[in-house]
C-alpha cells in the first residue's frame, strides 16, 4: 500500500508538470524510478505502461476542448509506435551498465532543455502558417521522438511538441492535444515492446505501474485547470532544474566520480539551477505586466 501512495504521489507530479508544459511525464517519472535503483529498462517500461492509462486521459480532456487536430495525430502516431517498439528493443539489448549510463544521459540532456527552455529562452509567440504540418514533416518527426521516448525513459514530449511549435504550422493549443493524443499509441506500442523484449529476471512491478497511473489520471484535469493559474516558466524551470540535478548525481555515482568531483559539480548544478529559477520568476512577472501577448501566456495555451 505504501508503494501504491509513494509512485502514485510521484505519477500526480509528473502529470502536473506534463499537463502544465505539455511534456516530462516521461523524464520525471523514470528519474524518480532509476533514482531509486530501477533497472533502466524496467524504469522505461514501467512508466510507459502507466502512460497508457494518463495519456488516454489526457486525450480524452483534450478533445472535450477541441485541442486536437486529428490529422497530425493519424499520421503522427503510427511512426511514433514504430520507432517506440525500435527503441524499446534497442535499450533492453544494451548491458546494463552502459544502459543506465545511456538512459541517465538522454535525460539529464532532456532535463537541460527544459531548464534552459523555461528559465533563460524567451521569444514572443510567433504567428502560425496557413499551411498544417505535411506527410514528409510528421513521419520522420514521430520516428525519432518514438525511439528517443522509448529508448530514454521520456523525450515524446521534448522532442515532438518542440519541433511542432518551432514550425508554427499549427496552434500552439493544437500542438499539445495532438501531441497528447497520439503518445497513447506511442505508449501503448513501447509497453508492447518491453513485454516481448524483457528478460524473465526482470519483472515489473505492477504496483508501481499503477501507482503511476493512478495518480496521473487524477492529476489529468487538475493540470489543464492549473496551466491557466501557475506560471509555466516557474513551473518547466523548477521541474528541468530537479530533473538535471538528480540524473547529474546518477551518472556522476555510475562513472565513479570521487566525492570531491560529485561536490563542485552538483553544486554548480544548483547554482544554476537558482539562478534558472530566478529568471524565470522574473521573466514571469515582467510578461504578467506586459499586453504583449508571450509564449507564457494563456491566450497561446503553451509556454
């Protein structure tokens, strides 16, 4: 039961934190699982199991708001569980060692985009195209995030919503629905991946799966609500901030670094992770004061 409370209290915060940026459920959930001594390819699975179960929530809350443009998610998906299934064969083939040190890396790389996203890169919201995102954009795009997700622990998110909105073919709004909808099929096709792919020395715990789940589909619409409330910049920096400093200590103790090493670098970590934090705070204030609509505000639907 105490398992249950723990992931399920660790799958309600990394639903916030996706709900509110539109991606990291993923990387949050599996730093929390490596973190605590997960096998990396367990982690990955586990958590993409219990994506199931929250992005078909999240779809469904996206499409009660008309968020979802159904063709970049028809033509999205179906390579986003290819390079899924990909992924998940590559990283459970890894040996183990160097699979934690892979794993580790894709997501401290992916934490230091989000920190560095949210806290110090800032433009205002650009105009969207007349033209929606084509065939030849879409499938490439779903291939790479797929396998990048799968085999990383997290980067569907990080990777597809990115690329979409620096192309600014689709709204912003729009982007996170799609993006949101189709990651069921991504997860649900990496889930199937790691099933067949797993040793039988490596079982999942299904309690932690659910745990997961559980509280990612009851923080679902708490975070749709909540993206309209709390800063997103505060919110992506804090959350990048957390996960660059927890995967900087996993690889640090993986590669053997001496304890003097561990200390100069995690404190830097820190210090940046402060200085991040207090951009990002200021950056917040200065848009909530400015009429110049931002890629913070609520009218964009996206930080």
């Amino acid at each position: 039961m105490q398992t249950l409370l723990l992931f399920g209290l660790a799958g309600f915060l990394a639903q916030l934190v996706d709900g509110s940026l539109g991606m990291a459920f993923g990387v949050t959930a599996t730093t929390t699982l490596v973190a605590v001594g997960t096998v990396p390819a367990v982690a990955s699975a586990a958590v993409h199991l219990a994506e199931v179960g929250t992005a078909l929530a999240s779809g469904v809350a996206h499409w009660r708001f008309r968020n979802i443009d159904w063709r970049t998610v028809g033509i999205l998906a179906a390579p986003g569980a290819v390079g899924a299934v990909l992924g998940a064969y590559v990283l459970t083939s890894l040996p183990m060692g160097f699979a934690e040190v892979w794993i580790t890396l894709v997501l401290l790389l992916l934490g230091c985009y989000v920190l560095v996203r949210f806290a110090f890169f800032h433009k205002p919201g650009a105009l969207v195209g007349a033209r929606r995102p084509s065939t030849r954009f879409l499938v490439p795009l779903g291939l790479v995030a797929g396998f990048v997700d799968a085999s990383g622990g997290g980067g569907w998110g990080p990777v597809a919503t990115t690329t979409l909105l620096s192309s600014g073919r689709l709204e912003p709004r729009k982007v996170i629905g799609s993006v949101d909808t189709s990651e069921f099929l991504v997860a649900l096709a990496a889930s199937l991946g790691f099933l067949f792919s797993l040793s039988q020395e490596d079982q999942l715990n299904y309690t932690v799966v659910a745990g997961l789940m559980l509280g990612g589909v009851v923080a679902a619409p708490l975070a749709a609500w909540l993206v309209r409330r709390l800063p997103p910049r505060v919110l992506g920096a804090a959350a990048g901030g957390l996960i660059v400093f927890t995967n900087a200590r996993t690889l640090l103790n993986a590669v053997g670094a001496s304890p003097s090493v561990k200390t100069v670098v995690l404190s830097a970590l820190a210090v940046l992770w402060g200085v991040g934090l207090a951009s990002a705070v200021r950056s917040a204030r200065a848009e909530r004061r400015s009429d110049t609509p931002s890629d913070d505000t609520p009218v964009l639907g996206y930080p």
